[in-house]
C-alpha cells in the first residue's frame, strides 16, 4: 500500500486526508480516514481515547508517515501539546524563538508574547509560570513563525476551568490576527461548542459525522440550539442521556 504526505509551499491549500491508514503491530488506528480542512478553518477533533486521534495530528505534523493514503498539509505548520514543552534551562524568550531565524526574531518573538498577554515576561524562566501562562508561551512559540496550519492536542487539559475559558477567548482573538487553519483535539464536548467552525467524530480510526457550527458567540453559551448540538454530539460518542 503506498502512501504520499505532500507540503504546499506556494499557496494555502488547507488540509486534504485521503484514505489514510496506519497500524501498529497488525493493529489498525486508522482505517482509510478521510478529512478535510479549509484555510482558516477551525476544526475540533472528538473521540473516545485510542480511536485514533493523536495518531492524525502527528502525521498532520509531520512526525509520522502513514502506511496507505495521502496527506497534503501546508508547508508551515506548528503543534501545540498538552504538556507546554518548555525547555526549562531556557527563559521564555529563548523559547519563543526556539528554531526561529533572521535579525528580527527577537522583535518577531517579543510581539507575539505580547499577543498573548505575556509581554514583561520575556525573561521569566518556565518553572516561574503558571499552568496557563506556560501553555500561552507554548501557543506564542507555535504562532511566531506565522504558520498556515496550526495542530493543538488538547492543549487545556490540564488547566483549571476559568483558565480553560480564558485560553478560550485567547484562542479566538489569535485566530482573528493570524488566519491560520486550526485542528484541536479534545475530549471536551462543551468546548467544541464554543470554539469550533466545525466538530467531526472520530470512531474505530475514522471520522464518523461532521457538524458545521453556526451559532453566534452568545448562542455557544446558552440556547436551545447550542443544547441539542450538544445532545447530538453525546449520542455520536454514545453517551447520549448523560449531561
């Protein structure tokens, strides 16, 4: 079975996953998957643990080949993991400009952290931050080579819930600014809701139903709407009845 992986290096061309399989040991994760992202789209990842998800990002990122299919990526891509990843003998700038080059990368690096409400704090070594301003200097490191493709494996797991919600509202105004295509994989339904263009299911090493979300900022909080969106993704992981 013969596989491509393909970097766009002229023109955005979004994410195309065709076919796609990868096995372990004769244990398939992913079976003939197919998926799609558009320019500047975000798009959730759900699924139940060992489906197959973080398997996906890691060949989206370039850190795996697949044994069958085709992947075509954007040549500029970052990853943003649940553990920060911060080199811990470095400062936070130095770690923002981690593989960065050319004489404006401190500048470049300096102004990202800004974005990120992070700005005095250059000089900060990681072990002095919090859960969250880690995880900010992680998604500052990821955006200041300017990506086209941007791949978070549940980033905000391991916060508090106000830190979670702030990394979301953070999330949405870096969006704005950078107009990178984004895949997030979380096991967090609500916040699916409240972050996504779009929400597929991943199940036995492929995407099951798609769902395009449409709701306002207000509605992603609370309505009738945002509530049967919810119920319809519960039974797509078969915990339809729980809350």
């Amino acid at each position: 079975m013969s596989s491509t992986i393909t970097a766009e290096p002229r023109r955005r061309t979004g994410v195309v996953v065709e076919q796609v399989v990868r096995q372990f040991g004769g244990r398939v994760v992913l079976d003939r998957l197919d998926l799609t992202i558009g320019d500047e789209e975000l798009v959730i990842l759900l699924g139940p643990s060992g489906c197959g998800k973080s398997t996906l990002l890691r060949l989206l990122a370039g850190l795996d080949r697949p044994d069958g299919g085709r992947v075509e990526v954007p040549a500029r891509r970052a990853i943003v993991f649940q553990a920060d990843r911060l080199l811990p003998w470095q400062r936070v700038l130095r770690n923002v400009t981690l593989g960065l080059h050319g004489p404006d990368a401190d500048q470049r690096a300096r102004e990202v952290l800004g974005e990120v409400g992070l700005s005095g704090r250059e000089k900060a070594w990681p072990k002095e931050l919090s859960g969250g301003e880690a995880q900010r200097v992680s998604l500052a490191r990821a955006l200041v080579s300017e990506p086209e493709l941007v791949l978070l494996d549940e980033p905000f797991a391991a916060l508090d819930a106000i830190t979670r919600l702030r990394m979301h509202d953070l999330v949405r105004a870096l969006r704005s600014k950078h107009h990178a295509a984004m895949l997030l994989v979380t096991h967090d339904v609500d916040e699916a809701i409240a972050l996504a263009d779009r929400i597929v299911v991943m199940s036995d090493g492929r995407i099951g139903r798609s769902h395009t979300v449409s709701l306002s900022a207000a509605d992603r909080e609370a309505s009738v709407a945002r509530e049967e969106l919810r119920a319809r993704l519960l039974d797509d992981l078969g915990l339809a009845g729980q809350h």
